[in-house]
C-alpha cells in the first residue's frame, strides 16, 4: 500500500505521514526531500529561484522510482499536483495507492507556519495573500486528484491518522 499525502503546506502532512508509517510499521518520506537531493538544490527557495525545471524533473524521476516502492507513507510537496505525471506513475504502478488531500485554510496555514518559524511573523500579512493565491489556484486539483479529503482545520494528527485508516 502507498499512501500519498497531499495538501498546501501547514496542513500537517509530515506530522501525519509520520504518524501513519510509524503506525503501520511503513517508510515515511518527504518527496521535495528527495526531489531535492536529486536536483542539487539545498532548498525549494532556490530550486524555484534559481531552476524549478530542474527541480520538477526531478520530482518527477523521484515520483517514478517511490512508484515501485510498497509500504510507504509518502509527504508529497504542495506543487506536486500542479504535474498529473506524478501521480500517473504511482496509479499505474499496480499498487494499491491512497491519495488523502489534507485540506486546511489559508489563515491556518499561516498561523502554523509562524508558530513553526517565528522569522515569518513579521512578514505574515503578505504570506497570507501569496497562501490564499496558492490555495485558489490548487485547491480544485488537490479534489480532484485525491480519493480522500481531511479537514485538518480543528483535528490533531491522531485523529487525522485514524479518519485516513478507518
């Protein structure tokens, strides 16, 4: 089983990915980890400053290769579904895959992420309008794509964790 986690940052995808894998005894990964390590970029800021086509191809090399992996819990990164190729991979992989969109408001996105990094606090009004831009644009696909959708809005990761298990 490959369980593919998608959402905007701040929706708890790494917390609950976690959560899951440790759960079900599976791998946990972080796709823009990966992506990352194979484009040569130490961050995304500088893969999309400096060569989001490296990046995205990358994302897409790593997308196929997690494909063949089983038991796995897998974070994908916020951009991932802006490409329908990443998840073509893992749906014609003949595995089972979940796809789980992990929605939340663009306030609390924002809330999360200045409790997380507190240098983002100053800067929090302008963050919100690129968020909530961000969220317009990706919020249909994320639905589309997804076979499950969890409003992390109010719940802690072990209720996510179970309403994705159920």
């Amino acid at each position: 089983m490959i369980y593919l986690l998608i959402g905007p940052i701040g929706a708890g995808k790494t917390s609950v990915g976690n959560a899951i894998a440790q759960k079900l005894g599976y791998e946990f990964l972080e796709l823009d980890e990966q992506a990352l390590r194979r484009s040569g970029f130490e961050t995304i800021r500088d893969a999309f400053k400096n060569g989001s086509t490296k990046f995205k191809e990358a994302e897409l090399e790593v997308a196929k290769k997690l494909s063949q992996k089983d038991n796995i819990v897998i974070a994908c990164g916020g951009g991932m579904v802006v490409n329908q190729l990443n998840f073509d991979y893992f749906r014609e992989s003949g595995k089972e895959v979940k796809i789980v969109y992990l929605n939340v408001t663009p306030q609390t996105q924002v809330e999360r992420l200045v409790e997380k990094h507190a240098f983002f606090e100053e800067k929090q009004k302008e963050i919100l309008e690129g968020v909530k831009k961000i969220y317009e644009e990706r919020d249909f696909l994320y639905r589309l794509i997804s076979d499950q959708i969890v409003d992390t809005q109010k719940l802690g990761v072990d209720e996510v964790v179970k309403a994705i298990l159920k």
